[in-house]
C-alpha cells in the first residue's frame, strides 16, 4: 500500500531538464552562450512542454573565437 502511494506521488512528479550550449570562451575566460533547451517531463505524461531558444551571444571576439 505505501508503496503503490510512493509510486503514484513519484509517476505524477514533474521534472525539468535543463541543457546550456555555449558558443566559445572569450579571451578573459567566460564563455559565451549559444542556445538553451528545456523540457518539462514526468513519468506519466511524459514531455508535456519543451523549449529552444539561440541566445544572441553579444559582439564577439575573433581572438575568442580562433583560440
């Protein structure tokens, strides 16, 4: 019984996966980003909303960029 309880709590919880993909990193050591994805996800609905989005990175460095 607890554990039928726990199993139906854990397949209606929701999670977020989130991923970062940077572009390079600059001459001073940050990195610039390129593109985030995130999805909502749970065991029994599976992906219920997911997101993709290029982040415009700023002016860029080409010594950043070649190094």
């Amino acid at each position: 019984m607890v554990i039928d309880v726990f199993l139906a709590e854990v397949a209606n919880e929701v999670f977020y996966l989130i991923n970062f993909q940077t572009l390079c990193m600059t001459d001073d050591g940050h990195y610039l980003p390129a593109e985030i994805a995130v999805i909502e996800y749970s065991v029994r609905r599976g992906v219920s909303k997911k997101l993709h989005r290029f982040i415009e990175p700023g002016n860029l460095s080409f010594t950043g960029l070649l190094s």
